[in-house]
C-alpha cells in the first residue's frame, strides 16, 4: 500500500451507484512495481520511436492536470488513469465516476514508469478516434488552420491552443505535420487540441484543391514586406490560414494554391514572428467583423 501525509491507499473497487447502473471496475489501484505490465500505455514516454510502438495510433497520452480534466470532459474514451496521490486528490472529482482503472503510484516509482521527473504527477491513456476526412471537414467549417511542415510539438499545441481561444473550426495538416495526439502537443494546448476536429491531408496539392473547391479563399501567411497587410483586408465568409514550418516556411506549390499572401505587419528591424505566435495574432484579426457587415462572435 501507499503511504502519502499519514494516507493510505488500498486497491478499492466501486460498488453499485446510488442510481442502480452497477460498475465493478477499480477505482483506485495502488502500484509499487514499475514494471507492473498493466501500466505499459505509459513506459518509455520519452523514446519517440518507441511510443510510435506501442501506440501504434491505438492511443495517445495527455499529460497534467489540466490536460487530463480536458481529456476528461471531451468524448475520447479513456482507457486508464496514473496518477501521484497528491494529483488524485485534485483530480478525485472528475475521476470517481470513472470505470476505467485510476493507477495511483509514489513520486519515485511514477518517474520509474514514465521514464522522467513528471512534475505534473498525472497521466492519461485515451483511445485515438479516426481522424475526419478533410472532404468531410470542408462541409461545415468556416475558418480553418491549414498547416504544412510543423514538426514542433510545442508549436502545434500552442497553435491548437489559440485555434480554440478565437474560434477557428478546424486544423488541416499536410502529410509532414507532427502526430496531433502525440503527448507534448496534447499537453501545451492545455487539451484543447481533443476539441478540435482534424484532418491531414495525405495528398498535399489535391489537398489544397479541396479547400479552395469548397469555397474558401486561402491566405498564406508570411513575413515578407511586399505581401499584404492582414489587417487591411475584409474577412470572407470562408476563410483557410495557411502556415508553415519554423525557418523554411511556406513551400512554393503552397503559396501557389493561396488566394493571397499576407503579412503581419511588425517592427522593421524584426524579421518574423514564431509561427505559433503568428498564428494566434492572425486568429485574433479574423475574428473581427465580417465583409457582409455581420457581426460573428465566437462560437458562432
């Protein structure tokens, strides 16, 4: 058993609820062996190839509190739950009516099991949905992110952050782009990411016709002088922002399949904005008023 401020935790298993629907599923299950084969969703957390292993676009990983209550609230079905006890007694609202196992372990033995120092103390395993296909996404949304070359987890997660934050729709992503799901992406979007309907692209160019054959006017983002002002321009009622990867940009058959090219207009002796940065400056802008003079609000 654990111990933690004069606690102890025993395998516990729920009864019965007061509303009659039955669960014998663990609530709490206390671990003290690291190589406990029941935890193997969460062993060598660190190891790309590896996860890419086990995962196998089987599952994915949200890491933290904050991004384990997101996971929670979503419609991802989790699968199980491993926490620090100090983590669980945060998390103990939203986890008791979990069926699903809640795997609590001491600080020393999580690090063990995860392969770090997992300051957050807590981390989920939720099953992959399919992903949308990008013709089925096209049918509904109104703004979309479309992104080509973003191997940065950190980026993509701040993006879909931000996405959220000013009402974008969707994300696209061309066949390059990073696993959306992958646990750094997961956990600096603070969980909105599972929010937020994705589709990638695996043929990029017909790709980029799809988006543009459903009737959004596409603007390329980048840093050059001569592109215009994003600001100056009125907002369609469709509308794709195209971004590109840190350094080499937007590729030339991207910026050929543009309706325009835009710019944020920034301190001259400033070369560029970071692409997640700059993606959360062009959601804001296009969350103004619309060209038909209706005002759209977010969420809307």
């Amino acid at each position: 058993m654990l111990a933690h401020a004069g606690t102890r935790v025993k395998e516990t298993r729920r009864g019965p609820s007061s509303g009659g629907s039955g669960n014998n599923g663990w609530v709490l299950v206390p671990i003290e062996d690291a190589a406990d084969p029941r935890l193997a969703d969460y062993f060598e957390l660190t190891d790309v190839a590896a996860r890419q292993r086990r995962e196998g676009g089987e599952f994915f990983i949200a890491e933290g509190p904050v991004a384990i209550e997101r996971l929670l609230e979503s419609d991802h079905a989790v699968r199980s739950v491993l926490v620090s006890l100090a983590k669980y007694e945060r998390l103990a609202p939203l986890l008791d009516g979990l069926a699903q196992p809640v795997y609590i372990a001491a600080t020393d033995v999580l690090k063990a099991i995860v392969g770090f120092d997992i300051h957050r103390g807590a981390v989920a395993s939720a099953d992959r949905r399919q992903l949308p296909t990008l013709d089925v996404l096209v049918r509904t949304a109104r703004r979309i992110a479309v992104l080509e070359g973003l191997n940065d987890p950190e980026n993509l997660g701040a993006i879909a952050r931000s996405a959220r934050a000013f009402g974008i729709d969707a994300l696209v992503l061309d066949p390059t782009c990073i696993d959306p799901y992958y646990r750094r992406t997961v956990r600096v979007s603070m969980g909105e990411i599972l929010f937020l309907p994705v589709a990638r692209a695996a043929n990029w160019r017909a790709g980029l016709e799809t988006i543009r054959d459903a009737g959004f006017e596409v603007w390329a983002l980048t840093p050059r002088r001569d592109a215009i002002d994003l600001w100056s321009l009125p907002i369609p009622g469709r509308l794709a922002l195209l971004f590109g990867a840190e350094g080499p940009g937007l590729s030339r058959e991207a910026l050929d399949a543009a309706s325009a090219e835009v710019r944020i207009p920034i301190a001259s002796d400033v070369d560029s904005l970071n692409v997640a940065a700059a993606a959360a400056v062009a959601f804001a802008a296009i969350a103004r008023e619309p060209q038909s003079g209706s005002v759209r609000t977010l969420g809307s």
